[in-house]
C-alpha cells in the first residue's frame, strides 16, 4: 500500500463505485506535503490503470454496523464509500468521462497534488507573444473550496466564446461574481484585453460602482449610459424597432391591431426615404385612404378636414394639396376642390377619378423591404393614424374603434419615460449607430433599473437585434465578438412566450446563431425556471449558487447536460459567494469561492436593524 492508497473497490454497477475504507487512526493523512481528509464527500479519488488514471468522486459514506461484518469486510475495514466515476488523465491531460470501468478489488488513493493540477487545469495559464508579453489563456475566478491550495481558472476561449448562466437566489452572490470576472478580465496592464467588447445590460443599477476604476487601466475605457439621465441617456433608434416589438410595448390585440401596426411601418418607411423611386406604393396608399375617406358615412366637412391632415404629413410630388387636377377642361389644385359648399364637395367626382389613377391591384411587392429607415416617434404615430384610415378604407369602417386603445397607448408612450429613449437619432444607418454606441469601449453599461419590465425588454431586444444584425454584415465572422450580458435574464428571456409576426424570439436566435457571428449570451437569473429552455440548453458554462426552489433545481437538473442529482443536492446549502462551476470551460464540476468584486457592486442587503433603531 502506497501512503495515499485508502481502501479497495467491492463492487462495480453501471451507476457507481461501492468501495471499503481502510480503518485508518484518525481521519485524515498526510502525503506530498499536503495534508488529505479521507473518504470525505465531494472528494477525488484516483484508480491507477494501464495507460490511465481514472478520477472519482465520493458522494456518499457508510458505517458498518457489527452485525454487518463479513470476510470481506474485515476489522482493516470501518466503513464504505460510493463512488462516481467522472473522467480519466491519459498522458497528462484530463478527459471527462470514462472510457471503460476498472477492475474489482482495485485499490483506491487520494488524488494526488500533480493530479489535481491536471484535473483543475491550472498551469499554462498564458502564453508568450511578441515582445516577450503574455496572452492569459485561463482566467482565474476563485479558489477551490474542497482544495484551497489549488485556484479555479476557466478556459477564456471556452468560456466566452461561448454562451454562459449564471443562477442563484438573491443576495447569493451572483452580481458580485459578474462584476468579479469582468474586473479580472481587465486587471492585466500588459497586452491587455484592448479587444475585448461586453455590453452589460444592468437591470438593477447595480455595476456603475464596480466598474468605476476599471479606466485606471489606461488601455481600457467604459460606458455607462442610463435611461433617467440627461447626460450619458441610451437611446433608441425608434426606426429599428419592430412589429412585434410595438405589439409588446402596445399590448396589441393579434387579429385587429396587428395589421395596423405592420402597414403603419410601412407607411413610415416609405414615407421616410429620402428618394422618390418608390413613388407608386405611396401613392396607391395614399389614394387608396383618401377615396376610403369620401366614400365615408362622414360629413364633408370632416372629410375634408382628414384629408387635409393626411396631406399634410404625407404627401409625394403627384399627390398632394397643390397637385392641379383636370376639371372642365381646366385644372384646379387640390386643396381649393376640396371646399365645401352647401355641406358637400362640389368636385368630389373628379377628385375620385383623379385618385383612382394611382391605385394598383398588388401592391404588397412593392413596398419597402428596408430593414431601417430613419423616423421620429412622431412620424410613427402620424403613419399609425394614416394606417388605420388606410385599413378602414380597404377593409372593416369599424378599424378606428378597434384601434382607439392602441392610439392612446401609444400617446400614452410618447409621453412617458420609455418615449423619451425612442428618438429618430441624428444617426442615418445601423452601422453609424453601432459605432457611436460602442465607440472603442471595452465595456458598455446600460443601466435600466428605472424601466419597467415591459419597456426595459423593448431595449433590450432591440439592441441585442441590432447588435445581431451588424455582426451578421461583417465580412468576417467573429472578427471583433461581444459579450452581451443581461441580469435578471428571466425578466426578458421568458419560457413559453409566443411570437405570431416574425416567428422567432430573438433571444433563442441568437442563443443558437449568435455564436457563428461573435454575439455572446451571459445570462443571470434568480428564477431559472422562467427562462427560455432554448437559450439555457445553448449556454455550454454555468456558474450556479445557492438555489433552493425544487421547480428551480428540478428545472436546472433536466436542462443541464453536465449535472447530476448528487451536483443538484450540493446547490441547495452552498455559502454566499460560493458557487458550483461547471461546463466546457473547466475540466470537472468545482464548488468556488469568488471573492468580492473590488469596488463591489451596489447591492448589499439592508441594515434592518440599523435603519430600525435611530436616536
């Protein structure tokens, strides 16, 4: 028996390892100068074979009661272990999984030190560039709470370079980790991470104090930009928001308001190009609403009054109020045949004629398939009229009340906190925008806290659509990837949330397209199971605290490939600032301790008792 040899298998199942624990004097021994703890739950131990040296871990102890003993369990003996098998090293690398089980009666060791360095995957932690600097090729996160002496690092490629969760309850620590990772990130002053680019969306206004002394970095600058300041406000271009986008913001009824919603961002966009080539889908739509208007149960007087308003806003050089129209063999402007005489309009049968010139039988080619074409919220409400006398023209008179809430909704909109993000911007096109976003930031901070939930998931989809749709444009894939990482993820990524117009979520796109383009999902949750089962099924790392909801737990264990039931029990009493990490990014599932985040974020828990008892 070597001095780390600790007992023998007894027996082998396809679930686990049952193996007898010598019957040592005290509870631990000392090898490699490192002092062990036997048969100890959540420790490693090492089975030598051929060619291999496969890793388990114990997960379970048993005593012998007396009445037990048996010859092969003799006094050498005190108690048994169970045992799972997770992976094997084989020429000095870890490889999860098994290849084949070891024998019966194979003796069983504590993990050794140069082991567990191979299994933590904690040497080669950067690599020599030019000029003699260093590239970190691991980033350190925490130290490993079963093994202190041994710190916990994640493969940078393997971790951000792919989708990442973190979960846990409140006030378990999950703000201060985030904040902890992006401070690491950045805390090498040499070649440092100039090319790094996150965009945090921070639903609690929780980051701007632990980001603020990561420009002492001279290579590295952020952004905070806030949806109640003046100064450093996030805007929104309102061009850049889409159908399914206003339905949410609007609560839009699918069969009624929807299509107004759909031909008012037509209407928007091709009213709202600076060129006159698509002329005849303006007007057909403009024709079409105005013989809408006159054919009309209403007066003329108010006819007039409509059409005038529209053509005020909307117009092209062919139909408009000084536009001369043939009448008795001569012409008149518009807005004079439009007078009213003795309660009707004198001309209207020439006008009619006139407008009927303009109409076409297919339109919907035609329009304008434009993915952005700068407008104000202004220029949105005015189409959404223009839309609802339209569809009232060639479809039900009863559109108007069927749209009143929507268009006090919207009103409603202009005039709150939400629409004031929404602006036309002095930004012509998506990439202007991207770049005076981002600018050359490495971190953007967008702070919505004092949104609500339904606003606050507006922005966020829109900026993570827009960000997809730039990345999509660039001639290289994943030339320059972005982090984007939303807390409180189960606010805005929700499970079950149907999308009739565009047919997709855009979240779960970018959960399974982002990767390819270099848009990145960080997602912390306190409610795991209100998220979206695609995008958590897509992340390849998690970081989980402490979480004790059962439908949480039951939910993490069906959705996660490198759990099992033993990992889930460990979730439900870890300390705060504890976490189980686990994924393609490290090498075995590790209980970390992080430390705190220097500055910390702003959420620490109230001082009852001092906010309680005051002189």
């Amino acid at each position: 028996m070597n001095n780390r040899e600790i007992g023998r298998i007894i027996s082998i199942t396809a679930e686990n390892i049952l193996a007898e624990i010598y019957n040592f004097s005290t509870n631990y021994l000392n090898a490699d100068g490192y002092t062990y703890f036997i048969g100890e739950v959540g420790s490693y131990i090492s089975i030598y074979d051929i060619g291999r040296t496969i890793i388990g871990e114990i997960v379970a102890i048993h005593h012998y009661p007396d009445q037990q003993k048996t010859e092969y369990n003799t006094p050498d003996y005190n108690r048994q272990v169970t045992i799972n098998l997770i992976g094997e090293i084989r020429q000095n690398k870890f490889f999860f999984g098994v290849t084949k089980m070891p024998f019966i009666f194979s003796p069983i060791h504590i993990v050794s030190k140069t082991d567990l360095s191979i299994m933590l995957e904690v040497s080669k932690s950067e690599e020599t560039v030019k000029d003699k600097n260093t590239r970190l090729l691991l980033l350190p996160i925490g130290k490993s709470v079963l093994f202190p002496d041994f710190p916990v690092k994640v493969n940078i490629d393997h971790f951000f370079g792919f989708h990442f969760a973190v979960f846990g309850n409140t006030g378990a620590g999950k703000s201060n980790t985030i904040a902890k990772l992006i401070q690491t990130i950045f805390s090498k002053k040499n070649y440092s991470a100039k090319g790094a680019r996150f965009v945090i969306i921070d639903s609690n206004g929780e980051y701007t104090q632990a980001f603020s002394e990561l420009s002492h970095n001279s290579d590295i600058s952020i952004k905070i930009l806030q949806t109640d300041s003046q100064k450093n406000k996030i805007e929104i271009p309102v061009w850049a928001l889409s159908v399914e986008d206003w339905a949410l913001l609007l609560h839009a009824s699918e069969r009624t308001q929807l299509p107004v919603l759909k031909r008012a961002l037509d209407i928007a966009k091709n009213f709202r190009t600076s060129t006159d080539k698509d002329n005849r889908i303006k007007n057909h739509i403009l024709a079409s609403t105005l013989i809408g208007i006159f054919n009309s149960s209403d007066s003329s007087p108010s006819k007039k009054d409509k059409v005038v308003s529209i053509l005020q806003s909307f117009n092209t050089s062919e139909i408009n109020l000084s536009v001369k129209i043939p009448v008795d063999g001569a012409e008149e402007d518009l807005q004079t045949l439009l007078t009213v005489k003795f309660g009707t309009i004198d001309k209207l049968k020439d006008i009619l004629q006139f407008l009927h010139s303009f109409q076409i039988s297919s339109s919907e080619s035609l329009l304008s398939n434009k993915d952005y074409v700068p407008f104000s919220l202004n220029d949105f409400i005015e189409a959404v009229n223009f839309a609802t006398l339209y569809e009232g023209s060639v479809s039900s008179q009863r559109i108007q009340e069927y749209t009143a809430t929507l268009l006090t909704r919207l009103q409603s909109l202009q005039s709150s906190e939400a629409g004031n993000i929404l602006v036309k911007t002095e930004l012509k096109n998506l990439d202007e925008y991207i770049n005076a976003l981002l600018g050359t930031n490495q971190v953007l901070n967008v702070d919505i806290s004092s949104l609500d939930d339904s606003a606050g998931e507006v922005v966020i989809k829109v900026l993570a659509k827009i960000l997809l749709d730039y990345l999509r444009k660039q001639k290289i894939k994943a030339e320059r990837p972005i982090n984007f990482i939303i807390e409180e993820a189960h606010r805005f990524i929700k499970d079950g949330v149907t999308y009739p117009v565009l047919g997709y979520n855009i979240f779960e796109r970018i959960a399974k397209e982002g990767r390819k383009y270099g848009l990145l999902l960080g997602i912390s949750s306190q409610r795991p199971k209100e998220l979206s089962g695609t995008v958590v099924s897509q992340c390849s790392n998690f970081i989980i605290h402490r979480i004790q909801n059962p439908d949480d737990l039951s939910y993490i264990s069906r959705m996660v490939p490198f759990i099992n039931r033993n990992t889930i029990e460990r979730l439900t009493y870890l300390q705060t600032g504890h976490a189980l990490v686990f994924g393609t990014a490290i090498n075995l599932p590790t209980v970390t301790q992080f430390e705190l985040a220097n500055p910390k974020t702003d959420s620490d828990n109230a001082k009852i008792s001092e906010k309680w008892y005051i002189p």
